[in-house]
C-alpha cells in the first residue's frame, strides 16, 4: 500500500485544496479510503487528519470499508422508482445475501444504492461496477449477477 | 479612519463598545443579555445555534454574533419575529438533546436551560420535543471526562477550543446533515485519538455532552501554582472537606491566563492517594517500621551529629519550595559543615547556569512567556515543548497561527513539527554543528547584527575563526540535515526579528551540553536577538521549582542568589548572618556524590523529594551506590524506589499542603498557598528540616511560616531582596527585583550584560561528539524524551488513576526501516542493552524517530530505562550524557549479542 499511495501522492503539492481529488484518487486505487491512507494523506497536506475525515464523511462518495470486486448500484431514481426499483433492491439482498451498504463476505460483491444513474430510459436499472444493466427483472438480475443456480437450487 | 469606540443602540439604550466588537458582545457588555449558546468569548463566532437573532433597523434579522458593531446603528432584541425564528431554533436545538437535567453534571450551568427559560418554551412543547432516549453510546475511553454525543447540540465549541485555541484538532464534525456528529479521526473513541486530555472543551461545553468523570463541585477554592513543570501555572484548587476534588486554570494568572494541560487539570489525584506517606518510617531489622515523629527526627539528629564536613551530602528537591530549598542548603552548610549540596537541575540545566553565566552573565531565561506571541521567528531546537512544557508550546502553537515562523531542531519529529516551517532533524548529540552551521551561514552571508556586535559584546573575532571548521560538507555530515535546510533556518532566524530561542534537555544533556548552551546564546548574540522583546536564550526549566532551588544555592559551588562559596567577602557575609563558619571549596555534584559513596567519602545522604534510583543515568549504580551508605534519610510524599532504600523515611507534605513560592521558567516568583491540612501525620518540608536542626542542638531554624524565612532570604539574597509576600499576593515577581520597589525585570540584559565587563561574550567552539558512539556491540543511539501524560520518574503521574490509562507503559520508538531488519512487529517485546545494563520493552514504530535512532522516556520505574543511559559527564556542568547512549536490540528468544 505504502507505495501505490506514495506514487498518488507525488502528483500533488500537498496543499489543502486537493484533498477531494486526492480522496478520489486513493479510493480509485483501493476500492475505499483506507485508514492508514488518510493518515498519510492529512501528513502529506498538512491537515489534521480528523479534518480529512471530516471531509471524506461529508460525502457520500467516499467508502471506509473494503468493496466487493463487483459494486452493485441499484438506481432509485425517480423513473427507477415507479418501475419497481424497492422490488429490485429487496432481489438483489436476497440474491446477493447481503443488505445495502455491504460487501459479501467472499468479497465478491458490494451493494449500494444511488439516486440516479442518468439512465431513465432503461429503468429500472442497476449499474455493476461501469457497466449499466438495462431493465431488470428477477431474471434479469440472477442473470446480470452470475447467481443463477444458486437462485433456482 | 478606524474609530477605537463606537456607540450604538440597544433596545432604546446607548452602548459605547470597542471598533471590532460584535453586537452580541456589545450587548453582554453593555448588560444586556441576548440568548446565546454557540458563542464563547475565547472563540471565533460561529453563528450555528441561531439564538442571538437581532433586528438591525433597516436591515432586518441577523445574528448578533457574527455582525460587527457600527457607529450609530439601531439594534433590537425583542420583536415578535425574532421571538418566531428564535423559538424554532431553540426548539430544534431541546429536540436533538437528552433533556435529563436533575441527573446531568451541567444541570444549573446549562446554556438550554438558560437559554430555553429565557424563550419561554412550554411544557406541553418541551415534552412533545424532549429526546426521551439517549440512544448512542457514551464515550467513557477517557479517565478523566465523558462525551455524551446524546446531549450534544453540535454548537461546535468543543472543535473550535480544540481547533483554536489548543491547535490538536484531535476532533471535527463528521458525517452530515441529521447524521452529524462530533467526532475523531475514524470515529474512534477519544482514548485513542490524538486528544491531550486537556479538558479545556470539557471547561467551554455549554450542555452536559462534556463531563468530568465523578464530577464533585468543590466546597471551596483556593488559589495556587501547579506542581509539575516549569511553566508555573496558576490554578485554582477545589476542596471538600480534606480531598482536593477539582483544579481550574486561574484566567488572571500571567503565566497561563486560564490554560492548563493535562496534569494540571487532572493530575491532583496523588495529593489525597490512599499510599502517601503518612507517618515516619524507620528501618527495624532490615524492614521500613512505622515511627513516632519523636523517635525518627531524634535518630536522624543523633546519627547526622556523628558526621561532619565531607562525609555527609544533601540531595534538595526542585519540587520543594524557596523557602525549604533555602533551609535545606542552609543545614547542609552551616549545621553539617560541607557544600556537597545538590539537586536535579544538575541533571538538567546544569549546562544553562554553566554556560549562560559566561556568556551572557545569568544562567536564566532571558524573556518571559508572554512574549512568546510577539516572535517573528521561534527557534525551538532540543525541546519536545507541546509535551514537556504545554502551555508555552501552546503559545508557540498560537504565535505559528498568527504568523510566527518556527524552526523546529530535534532529532525526533515532535508533535511541534506539525506546525513548523522548517524542521531540521539532526543526530542525537550533533548540535554544535547544526547551530555551528547555521551561525556559519549567517557570517558567510553577512546576516550578523554587527552594530549589537560591537557595541555589546567580545571576543567576536576568536569566535568567528572556529566557524572555520563548520564547513557545509562537515556539518551535513555529523548533523545528517542537508545544507540547503542549514541556509534556510539561518537566513529564517538572521532576517525574521524579533527571534527567540528555546530549547531544553535536549541541548543540555550531553558531555558537550556546555558547549551546546554556548551555541545558542552565540547563535542569539550574533543576530542582535537579546536584551530586546520577543528575543532571547530561553531555556525551559523541567520541574515547577528548579530555578528557584538554583537561585536558593541549592549548589554546590553557590549560596543564595548564585553568590560563590570560594568568595571570601560573599562567605564572610554569610557566616556572619548564619553565625558559623562555613567551608569555602566547592562541594560535589550530583553525580559526583554517587561516586564518592562508592569510595566510602561521603557516608551519610539526606535526599528531600528525589528519585535518583530512577532518574540519574546508569541507575543501577546509583542503587548500588544508595545501598553501601552508613546512613540514608529520604524525605518524601511517597515511598519512592528510592525512599525504598534509606534507614529513615520522613513523610512530608504536598504542594497542596504548605505556604510559600515557586519560581517559574521565566524567573516569577509565585505564590503557593496551602490548600488542605497536611495529610496523616506528614510534614511540610520547612518544618522537617528546621526541627532536624533544633534537635540537633541548632540554632537560627526556629522559623514560624515560610514567610518569615522569605525575609532571611531577602536580606541575603540581591536578586530577590524586593520581593515580599505581599507584593506577590496578586501577581508574582520576576527577578532580579534589587529593592521594594522595583517592577521586578521580564527582559534581561537591556542595556548591560550581567557579566563583569557589561558585555556579553562570544565563545570559540569546537565539536566534540558524544561520549558513547554507536560500534558493531550497540549499533543504535538511544535518546530519551517525555510524554505529555507523565511526569519525571511517575511519583505523583503514576499516582493519578486515570495518567496510565492514556500512557500505561514504556515503548521503544523503533524506525519502520530498522524493526523491518531487526524483524520486531509493532507492540513487540524486545529486549535493549547497553554497556550498563538491560531492559524489555515493546516496540512502537514511527517514523518519528530516524534510521538508527531509538527512544524511550524513563516514567516507568517497571522499564527503567536510565539503567541503559551513560553517566559520562560534560566537564564543566557535570552533567550526565542522558540524550546519548549506544544500544543494542534484540528479539527477547534471540541469542545475547
């Protein structure tokens, strides 16, 4: 970790106004904002690091966890919504096992909600790390999530 | 043009206020209250909890907080629309809260309650409000506070105090919106953030969501100085009954102005701890039996009378006040004939007093505390200041924010680098080449103040010569820092003036500590930095007394007031006053005396409030050498390890126990007051020394209070002869004060040195490294240092429950590079040694410490670390080289190197 983090770091002067887009960064890189990472961060910038915690909490983009090698988003956006986007979050728990906001324990798989993909037109949808998958249906999702068998067994 | 006053209206009345005032701090002071609760007078306002809603005419409704006072405007405070939008707030404010109030420490002082009677808040509308349920876990991780995030209501003020005011952000809001909260780095609990323990949010918080744990309101207070550091802090100590229960900082002190650190404010536990000494204890067959007063001070008595002259030693107690440092070396010299009179500056600022005295004729600290905040420029080269002297890093912290440039030089990347401009980490024990280097270049480059050169001060051109051999390539060498960073701190402290130096242990404990105590006032001299505000040599002194034991010839080589024994016309003086005859040769020092038992000279040892079998270098020959002694009197609060070893332990009384005064780093002679009545049958220390010397037939110590010996010191004493206990009833004095009515002297050296010429003197040196170097057996150096949360050898930190919980145990600091060859995980037990001796201790690695470099501090007597340290002495201030020894570590299965 000590160098990846060390190398997103070179390309920054180290002042307070880069914190977000080094944040982005780092999470890029892990998946997450790991602890030892904002320590290092808020040494870099001269910070201290309950102020970088302070700012990586405020928003919702920045994760503390690690995340599953496949981040599921269940849109919730208006147009998501009225197609039944609660019916596709409850099928992906039970697919997935999981609850929002978690990682399965295999590390496979994260789930979180979002509030609009931006893809209306393919509603409802969920978004599998860049990849949006257009009007789910139970089906659809056991497919999309490689869960098949274990959903019919 | 800016106006100094400005009158305004408030509800219908003229208010005269100061130009940058707010509103709301127009009203309060003008008398008239506007309901608040986010804003604290020491703090930036915030304006978050909305009470303070006005009316400004003609503007509408704004918060009195945040708006600045302006000529002529017309204000309101009442109006049936502020009263709508105040009531909101206020409601929303009840409605996030955990209104508990009977059982709730803040119950009485509590700004919602105050606050929400003003509105006038219904009780049908407080209970549809009230949050019934405290529903997130309280933070109890700190000894000494709580954090209830249930009565919180976000105002903020704790983040501010520790933004602001205290500079440790160790807490900032989290999350958002209806999450939020106040909280540490990943939400962990306070325990294990950066939090000092300070407990100045705990002071500010205007709820009950910041709590002393087993808060007890105190019956009374009464007014007095802390006990640990130098600083001198004044304070107010609570009483119920006989048990100290509360400490607060004392606003109208000069020293701290209402600050205390973590021992102040929590550290009194030890005062009423159930294991201090509460009656004499004698050895009877080999054990410490309980005695009689009479029977203990009659054996002391009867034993120190078959000794005389050499043969006996006194150890006096920086933690002991003038007056008693005063007795003590009193009876040393004239009851029992020897000046072999020592304390624990010899281990500290033996080099300050060596060295200062010849160059700039005081061996003091030349400016005073407040001043710290007018530096342009701070050098703090040898200090762990934020740790070792809190309240003067705070200023530093504070002077940084308002535009100081600080230039941190310390081995170790202290808690202070965090704020520094420049930090330059050189090896242990290379100073004189680092400020050798930097003196270098600012005579290179011409950046010398050579108008105070030749006006003020000698021997410029010798001392010019031996930069010669500080050439860039030599210094970065020995010091490791690269030249570039040399130029940069030299040009920094040259050109930004006013600047002032501080160091402390760091410069002074090593074999060259003399020669270090030169280069700074060399360094401060060559650029004009003395003699002038905000400027100076400021050496910063460890315990609450240690310049007041060394201004009370609590020497060797000196009498009250740094008057020299060898001086016939000065001795003479005093054996006229003392009525004797007193020896004139210097006695022995500090460690000096450990040797001397060793050759059976000195058989006799009377040690007043001193832990040497933990805190002298190589310790282990210390308990050694205590063991061989004929006879060993320790006079002490605690059965210390020392205390441990004596024939006769005396018990004596605390700081909160007795009268008379401290003298602080900045040479203040304060007040301390008693608090309580001497606990059990303990003594003040006055009273043990004066009643060893009446049995012992004596005249000249039949003293009623401390401040009838207060005026046998003043006629002796030059530097402390217009201090009186009634000029220094409100504030203390600084020395020199020569008569009644002198101010007493904050900047020393204005116009003449206190040397013989009147001038100050620069002084030729030359590098020397340190006694014990680090060879293929001891492949590190071992440095030592302190935590904040403890004091010295742990007496009184370890005696308050609550100190270990925040720092329970030694740990080594370990480079990641140097435990990754040696293989040692972080918390680690490893074993180091050195040519004296071996101790186990974990391992935490930080980057804090360089490659090569290891430290511990020496609070733990379990992990002794001075047995490893090297009593290798500087040859003039013999002091022991503690911040320097060569070790070797080992994994605990590994076989013995």
């Amino acid at each position: 970790m000590e160098e990846r983090l060390s190398s997103i770091l070179s390309s920054y002067e180290g002042k307070r106004e880069e914190l977000i887009p080094i944040l982005q960064q780092i999470q890029g890189e892990f998946g997450y904002l790991p602890e030892q990472a904002m320590l290092e961060i808020a040494r870099f910038a001269r910070v201290p690091e309950s102020s970088v915690y302070a700012i990586a909490t405020f928003y919702t983009q920045f994760r503390f966890t690690p995340i599953g090698k496949k981040h599921v988003m269940v849109c919730r956006g208006t147009a998501c919504y009225v197609r039944g986007a609660s019916r596709v979050l409850e099928t992906v728990e039970e697919l997935l096992g999981i609850k929002e906001g978690e990682t399965t324990e295999d590390m496979e798989y994260s789930l979180e909600t979002v509030a609009c993909i931006g893809a209306c037109g393919l509603s409802p949808c969920i978004m599998i790390n860049k990849k949006v998958e257009a009007k789910m249906t139970r089906k659809r999702l056991t497919d999309v999530l490689g869960k098949g068998e274990a959903a019919e067994a | 043009m800016v106006q100094d006053k400005i009158t305004l209206t408030i509800d219908h009345t003229e208010v005269v206020a100061d130009s940058g005032a707010t509103i709301l701090e127009a009203a309060l002071a003008g008398g008239i209250y506007i309901p608040h609760l986010c804003y604290h007078p020491d703090l930036e306002p915030a304006g978050v909890c909305r009470l303070c809603m006005v009316e400004i005419e003609g503007r509408g409704l704004t918060i009195a907080c945040r708006a600045p006072v302006a000529e002529g405007l017309v204000v309101r405070t009442e109006s049936p629309e502020i009263d709508k939008v105040r009531r909101v707030a206020m409601e929303l404010l009840i409605a996030n809260h955990h209104v508990d109030c009977l059982a709730c420490g803040q119950d009485g002082n509590c700004a919602i309650q105050k606050t929400s009677a003003y509105i006038g808040i219904s009780e049908e509308r407080l209970d549809a409000l009230r949050k019934r349920e405290a529903s997130s876990p309280i933070d109890t991780s700190n000894p000494f506070f709580d954090r209830d995030p249930n009565k919180c209501v976000l105002c903020g003020i704790c983040i501010r105090t520790c933004v602001e005011l205290q500079r440790v952000s160790a807490i900032d809001f989290a999350f958002r919106g209806p999450e939020t909260i106040v909280g540490t780095f990943a939400n962990r609990p306070l325990a294990e953030s950066r939090c000092e323990s300070c407990g100045e949010c705990v002071v500010r918080c205007p709820v009950g969501a910041l709590l002393p744990k087993k808060f007890q309101q105190p019956a009374r207070e009464v007014r007095t100085v802390c006990t640990y550091c130098g600083v001198g802090c004044g304070l107010y100590l609570g009483v119920r009954g006989d048990t100290v229960v509360s400490a607060r900082g004392d606003d109208d002190s000069p020293v701290n102005k209402g600050s205390l650190c973590v021992k102040g404010r929590f550290g009194f536990k030890f005062i009423n701890h159930p294991d201090r000494l509460t009656a004499p204890l004698i050895r009877k067959d080999g054990t410490l039996t309980e005695a009689t007063w009479d029977e203990a001070l009659q054996l002391v008595a009867d034993k120190l009378s078959t000794y005389h002259g050499d043969q006996f030693a006194t150890l006096s107690s920086a933690k002991c006040t003038n007056e008693e440092n005063y007795l003590i070396q009193k009876f040393t010299r004239a009851v029992m004939g020897t000046n072999n009179i020592d304390h624990c500056a010899r281990l500290c600022h033996a080099p300050t007093v060596a060295g200062l005295v010849q160059s700039l004729g005081s061996g003091a600290m030349t400016n005073s505390i407040n001043e710290v905040m007018g530096a342009a420029c701070i050098l703090a080269v040898g200090t762990n200041t934020t740790a070792a002297h809190p309240v003067i890093g705070l200023q530093m912290k504070k002077a940084v924010a308002r535009g100081t440039k600080l230039i941190v030089a310390n081995p170790k990347e202290i808690d202070l680098c965090r704020f520094a401009h420049l930090f330059l980490q050189h090896r242990p024990g290379s100073d004189v080449a680092l400020l050798m280097g930097i003196m270098r270049v600012i005579v290179d480059e011409g950046l010398f103040d050579k108008a105070f050169i030749d006006e003020r001060c000698e021997n410029f051109e010798a001392f010019k010569a031996s930069l010669d051999d500080f050439d860039p390539q030599f210094v970065s060498q020995t010091t490791g820092v690269p030249w570039e960073k040399i130029q940069q701190a030299a040009r920094l402290y040259a050109t930004e003036k006013p600047a002032s130096l501080f160091y402390a242990m760091g410069i002074t404990q090593h074999t060259h500590g003399t020669d270090n105590v030169l280069a700074t006032s060399n360094l401060a001299l060559l650029t004009g930095n003395v003699g002038k505000p905000s400027t100076g040599v400021n050496p910063l002194r460890g315990q609450n007394n240690v310049q007041g034991a060394c201004d009370m010839g609590a020497l060797p080589n000196v009498y009250p007031g740094y008057q020299r024994v060898d001086n016939d016309e000065i001795r003479a003086k005093f054996e006229k006053a003392w009525a004797c005859s007193l020896p004139a040769g210097a006695g022995v020092t500090h460690v000096e005396i450990f040797d001397d038992i060793e050759r059976k000279t000195i058989k006799a040892l009377y040690i007043v409030g001193e832990n040497p079998a933990v805190s002298e270098a190589n310790s282990s020959h210390v308990v050694d050498a205590l063991k061989t002694l004929e006879f060993l009197v320790v006079q002490d609060i605690f059965l210390s390890e020392t205390a441990e070893l004596a024939h006769v332990v005396l018990p004596a009384a605390s700081f909160a126990e007795k009268n008379g005064t401290f003298t602080n780093t900045e040479r203040r002679v304060q007040r301390v007051r008693q608090v309580i009545q001497p606990v059990g049958q303990s003594r003040p220390d006055w009273r043990i020394t004066c009643q060893i010397a009446q049995e012992m037939g004596k005249s000249g110590f039949d003293f009623a209070s401390p401040e009838d010996i207060q005026d046998e010191i003043r006629s002796l004493t030059p530097s402390y002869q217009g201090i009186t206990y009634d000029r220094i009833e409100q504030e203390g004095l600084q020395w020199p004060c020569p008569s009644a009515d002198h101010g007493g002297t904050a900047i020393l050296h204005t116009e003449r040195f206190a040397t013989k010429s009147g001038k100050a003197s620069f002084v030729p040196l030359t590098y020397r490294p340190s006694a014990e170097v680090p060879d293929k057996q001891y492949p590190f150096i071992l440095t030592t240092d302190r935590s904040i949360f403890h004091f010295h050898t742990g007496t009184m930190t370890r005696n308050v429950q609550g100190m270990d919980v925040l720092n329970g145990q030694e740990l080594l600091d370990i480079n990641p590079a140097d435990a990754l060859s040696l293989e040692i995980d972080n918390g680690a037990t490893v074993e180091v040694s050195s040519r004296r001796g071996r101790v186990s201790v974990r391992a935490h690695i930080t980057e804090a410490c360089l490659p090569g470099v290891v430290s511990m501090t020496f609070h733990f007597s379990e992990t002794p670390t001075n047995v490893l340290t090297n009593s290798a002495l500087d040859p003039v201030a013999k002091i022991p080289e503690t911040k320097v020894c060569a070790v070797q570590i080992e994994k605990p299965d590994s076989p013995a190197g």
